[in-house]
C-alpha cells in the first residue's frame, strides 16, 4: 500500500525570504496592508477593494516562489508575469494614491494615499530588478530567470 501512494512532500525555500527579491515581496505586503487598514478605517470601499486585491497578488506571489511552485508550474515564465504585475499594481497604486491624497476628507484616506505610494515604489523597484535579470535573446541560468535570486 505504501508503494502505491505518492510522494507529495512541498520544498519550502527558506532563503527566498532572505533574498531581494523576498523582502522586496513582503515590503510590498506590508505597505499595501497598512494601507487597506487606513482606508477601512476611513471606509472607502473602492480604495479598501484595490488594495485588498493587490495584496492577495502578491501574496500569491510570494507563495509562488517561496513553496517553489514556479518550478513545478512551467507553462508560463512566471519572472515576466510578476514583472507585469509589479508594474500594473505600481500605476495602479500610484493613481488610486494621488485621487485618494487628492481629495481626501478623512486622515485615514491621506495616511492610506501616502502609503501608497510607498508600495508602488516597492512594486516599481521590483519590477525594474526582475526585468534586468530576464534575457530573451542570452543564454540565462534557470534559478536566476525563475527565483529572481542574485
């Protein structure tokens, strides 16, 4: 019976976390959370809708490398897919940032707008440090290209 079952261990990569790339990841979480929390505190449910949905992203992302699943799920080149999205949710966050600093009437809709541009910076830095490592047209080492690790 044991031979018949498989073996489905997850590899957890660790030193992802520690990597530019990693911090990069959480940095972006922790800004856009900090942000979800002053617009729910402001009740804006347009701004607290793009923010939630940025975060889930990311973390998608971030589980994406960290459990290595990148390496399992060929099918697509997941470095230019997040370099995509790093660069939709940075234009993203920085217009949703300037019409929420803009005409804010409450604090916690300022605070928010600030913080937001924090995270589109983090997301604008990622995606240029991930888009100067991809090469279409040069010979790339597969780690490099996938984990996004120096």
């Amino acid at each position: 019976m044991n031979k018949d079952r498989i073996n489905a261990t997850m590899e957890v990569d660790l030193p992802f976390l520690k990597s530019t790339k990693g911090l990069l990841k959480i940095a972006e979480m922790v800004c856009v959370f900090v942000a979800f929390v002053c617009y729910a505190v402001a009740s804006r449910p347009p701004y607290i809708a793009v923010t939630c949905m940025e975060f889930f992203i990311t973390f998608g992302f971030l589980l994406l490398y960290l459990l290595k699943l990148n390496k399992m799920f060929t099918f697509f080149f997941w470095p230019l897919i997040d370099v995509f999205n790093s660069f939709f949710a940075a234009a993203l966050m920085c217009i949703l940032s300037l019409v929420a600093v803009s005409t804010y009437t409450v604090k916690g809709t300022l605070s928010g707008g600030i913080v937001g541009f924090v995270a589109a910076a983090f997301w604008s830095l990622d995606g240029c440090i991930l888009f100067k490592k991809i090469t279409f047209n040069k010979s790339r080492t597969t780690t490099e290209a996938q984990t996004g690790k120096n």
